[in-house]
C-alpha cells in the first residue's frame, strides 16, 4: 500500500507548504485540486516540483471534458519534466455544480464521458509521438506530422516512459469499467442498479480486483486507489480502517480531509504521516 495527501484549498503558497511537510513526512503522493476557475492546479504542482525531490504529483482530479486535450497533455508533460517523472494524471467527468453551467461547459454526462475518451486518446499520442492524425467525433487533428513549427521544434518527450493515468470507475458498470481497463488505475466509485451511489467497502475492492485481473488484456501494474480519513495519533484505528482494503487489494490510499474548516488541522494530519500497517 502507498499513501497519498490532498490539499483541499486553493492557496499556491499552504499547498507548497503543505506538499514539503508531506514528503518530510513519507507520504508517497501529494494531489490537489483543480477548479473551474481559480488558483491553477498545474502552476501550483510546477512550485511544488521544484521544491520537493520524491513525493508524487497530481491532481484529484482533471475534469478532461472542459479541458483541450493538448494543452492538458502540455501541462501534465511539462510537470513531468520539472519533476523529473513524478506525475499521476487522475481524470473523471467531474462535478458540473463546481461551475460547468456558469461557464458554458458541457454538462451532459454521456458528451462528457464521449470528450474524455477522446481526449485521453489524443494525450497519448501525443506524450508517445505517433499522433499525425485524429478523427474524433468531437476533435480532429490533421497532419500534424507536416505541421512547420513542429517540423522546426522537437516535441518534448516525458521523463517516464509512460505517464501513469488513474480514471474514476463505477463499478460494476461495463462501459466505464471498460474505460478502465485501457489505462493505470481505478478511483472507484460504487454506483448500483438503480442509479445510485453507495460508500464502497473491502468486498467491492475485491470484485473489482478480480474483475481487472480477469479482464486486463495487458497484464502490467494496475492499481485501486481508496480515498478516506485515518487519525493521525492512533495507529492501531487507522490500521484497523486502512489494512481491510489493502487485504482486498487496494495499492493506493489517499487521505482525503476535505470538509476540513481548519487548514491547520489538515496540515498537522501531513507531519503525523502516512498510517502504517505493520
């Protein structure tokens, strides 16, 4: 199990703070937000980049409908650079009351899964270098091999040979577990029959476990990605919270203080660091 922290604010200047007491601390992973509209979540992750060595890098998570794939693929490469290959890219469709509506972004949730798809294909190709020509029901891309300005510069290539992409799943929902299987990891969600989201638990985790395993076509590491809140001065209640999912086979856990009012708690949670399962 690796251990991740959210910063739940918008504030460049706490996140630096915060993402420096986290790998100080060993956590494994740091992950901010990324609005509609306010402090950029990329910038902040580039200042964190260059002031911390180890810890991971992402945010939780990029809403791909409202974004040009080649600018977000620009960002996340970028950052890849700056931090010497310690970048996650955790997408989803995101939430439409954080400001979709006001700005004119798309909000049905089938476009929006059909823009995510599609723009996830053209980051790839764009990361790996094979990307000339896309026809997209919502992007095209046409010679992009014979373009002038990338005849005379070389695209950037990323540090890591690939760039690990975690995608938001419903289980046990086929189209979006299928969606699912193409990349790196799952940040489950669990909705059921009738259209309605239930809290996951240790058995969910193992159905999806079983279900990659089965269905993985590429068998290279794959990872479930829990998000919750564990006390950071009792080690034997956050074992006892942690350790069921872990046994199910969850590979990530990020701790998530969202509803926090008190950012000075949150960061007190940082220096505690990561639980322990031993």
């Amino acid at each position: 199990m690796r251990y991740g922290f959210v910063f739940p604010r918008a504030d460049i200047f706490k996140a630096i703070e915060y993402a420096k007491a986290a790998e100080e601390a060993n956590w494994d992973g740091f992950f901010v937000w990324e609005p509609t509209y306010g402090i950029d979540a990329w910038v902040t992750l580039g200042a964190i980049a260059v002031q911390t060595e180890k810890i991971r890098l992402g945010t939780l998570l990029s809403p791909v409908s409202r974004m040009r794939p080649w600018k977000l693929a620009s960002e996340v490469i970028t950052l890849d650079i700056l931090s010497k290959g310690r970048v996650n890219l955790c997408v989803g469709l995101g939430a439409i009351d954080t400001g979709f509506d006001a700005f004119g972004e798309e909000t049905d949730r089938k476009v929006r899964a059909e823009l995510m798809d599609e723009g996830l294909d053209i980051m790839n190709g764009l990361w790996k270098g094979e990307l000339s020509n896309y026809e997209g029901k919502h992007y095209q891309i046409k010679n992009l091999n014979k373009c002038e300005f990338f005849k005379r510069h070389s695209m950037p290539k990323p540090i890591q040979n690939h760039i690990p992409i975690w995608v938001v799943g419903a289980w046990p929902w086929k189209k979006s577990m299928q969606r699912v299987l193409k990349y790196d990891g799952i940040i489950p969600t669990i909705k059921n029959k009738q259209g309605n989201f239930e809290e996951i638990t240790p058995a969910h985790i193992r159905e999806i476990k079983a279900y990659i395993e089965d269905n993985q076509s590429i068998k290279s590491p794959f990872n479930i990605v829990i998000e919750g809140k564990t006390p950071g001065d009792d080690f034997e209640v956050a074992k006892s919270l942690v350790k069921p999912f872990a046994d199910a086979g969850a590979t990530w856990w990020i701790e998530s203080i969202w509803d926090s009012p008190d950012l000075n708690q949150v960061l007190k949670r940082a220096k505690q660091g990561p639980p322990s399962l031993i």
